[in-house]
C-alpha cells in the first residue's frame, strides 16, 4: 500500500484527489467565512434546512471540479439531480456542508463530502472539518489520512464498553438495544463520524434511517481504507450512483465488531416504536 500523502505521485486517480482536496480547503474557508456569522436560511423542506454557505461550498466545488473534469457525471445535495450520471462511469458525489443543521447552531460537527466514484464505487475521499481543523482524505488502495497522517479503526473485538457514535437528530429510543452494550455519542454530521471511526476515535457508527449517497460516499471509502467495514441495513457492501441514491441504514466499524454490531442494528429495527 503505498502513500497518499502527497497526491500527485501518478497514482491512477492522483489528479481526481488533487483536484477534490484544493475544492474541499476553498469550499471550508468560504464555510468557515460564514460560521458564527450571518448567513441566510431556507428550507428545501419540513425540518431540512439549506443556507447560503451550503450554496456557496456546493457552487466552488462544482466550479472547481468540473472545470478540470467536464465530462464527469455530478450528484450533490444542493443540485437538481439529472439522470444523465446514471450512464456515466465517473461521477462526483458531494455533500457542500453535512451537517447543516450543527452548522447552524454553531456545533463544529460539521464536514465539506467530496468523492469521486469509479464504475460504482469510490476511489477518492475527502472528509474536511474546517472548524476543527480536521482534513481527512483516502484513495482506493492507498490508505486513509487525517492531517496527512495514516489513520486507522480502532482494534477493539468486544462489542461491550465500545463507543459508538450516533447522530444528534434521529431518535434515541431506537439506540436503546445498543445502549445496554456501548457508550454512546452524539456527534452531528455522518461523513464526520464515519471519518472519525476511520481514525479509531470511536468504534462504530450506525444510523436507521434512509441516508443519502452523498451524506455517507466519502466517509464510506474512509473506514474501508482505513481498515474497517461498512454495510447497509441489510448487510451488503454499497455501491454508489444508484438511481435512486439511498440507502437503507449504515453500520460502519472495525471489521472485528461488524456482525455484532449488524446484530444489534437488526434487534433495534424489530423492536416497535
């Protein structure tokens, strides 16, 4: 496995990782410009919120990747989608700000998502917290950093006292099955959990709910090249670019914990509200 530290070193997708990084520090200054500060807020819908930093992150980013890669395919949160991606090999998948709501609030659990897919699946990831100065990227193959450090899952093998990290907005009733097992967390944004579990700074990650391709993409490649596992509800690895781009709950932890913690996931989503 060799080094991703400095990206121009003629790996297959080395101009892609370039290219998602230099989008990804710009997108986090233009959002960082804003933090704390005055910023516009509407709502695309009940309780999903956009403001005028998401817009500008996402417009940067779109800018400065498809200006270097006109020809790619592009689904991001903050634009119409358009089936013509679907036909494509490559394609963008992006999250401006994940955790928009944390951003708002002026929590720093927040992420600039950036991935380039290949033939379904990730190859180039980008997890940037900008208010905390935490720069996560990965390439397929070639290991996952943090701050240009090689990071890596945590090394626990008992689901008993692990930490698992959960979201500040879904329901905690459903954690109760986890809760007699494991600490737990809340930390906003998932592409910053996910990047956080690739870093050992918690066990695993879960989540219930319908998710988004581009809030989990970046974070997905993250814990793999990290050396962890993740899956859907149903227990299967993802593929991205789907016509419909969800899917259907995330457990994401080391590969030592990952059938128990799918276990868990099970027992909690047979449990009746």
């Amino acid at each position: 496995m060799t080094s991703i530290m400095d990206s121009t070193n003629g790996f297959e997708f080395s101009r892609e990782l370039a290219a998602a990084e230099h989008a990804a520090q710009e997108a986090g200054a233009a959002v960082m410009s804003l933090f704390n500060g005055k910023f516009d807020i509407h709502e695309k819908s009940k309780n999903n919120p956009v403001t005028s930093a998401d817009l500008e992150a996402n417009r940067i980013i779109r800018t400065r990747i498809l200006e270097l890669f006109p020809g790619d395919g592009w689904l991001s949160e903050e634009d119409q989608d358009n089936a013509e991606r679907l036909s494509l090999s490559r394609v963008w998948v992006v999250d401006p700000i994940d955790g928009t709501k944390e951003f708002i609030e002026g929590v720093p659990q927040f992420a600039v998502s950036i991935a380039f897919v290949f033939d379904g699946r990730p190859q180039v990831a980008i997890v940037y917290n900008p208010a905390q100065q935490q720069f996560y990227k990965a390439a397929a193959g070639h290991g996952a950093f943090m701050n240009d450090a090689p990071i890596t899952v945590s090394a626990r093998r008992d689901v008993e006292g692990s930490l698992l990290l959960v979201s500040r907005s879904e329901p905690q009733k459903k954690f109760q099955v986890f809760v007699d097992h494991c600490e737990i967390r809340p930390v906003g944004s998932i592409a910053y959990r996910l990047a956080k579990v690739a870093g050992g700074d918690g066990d695993g990650t879960i989540t219930f709910r319908n998710i988004h391709e581009w809030d989990i993409c970046a974070g997905v490649l993250m814990v793999e090249e990290a050396g962890g596992k993740v899956v859907d509800g149903e227990g299967k690895p993802m593929r991205f670019n789907n016509e419909l781009p969800r899917h259907r709950g995330v457990i994401a932890t080391n590969r030592l914990l990952s059938a128990e913690f799918q276990g868990l996931w099970a027992d909690a989503m047979a449990v009746k509200k």
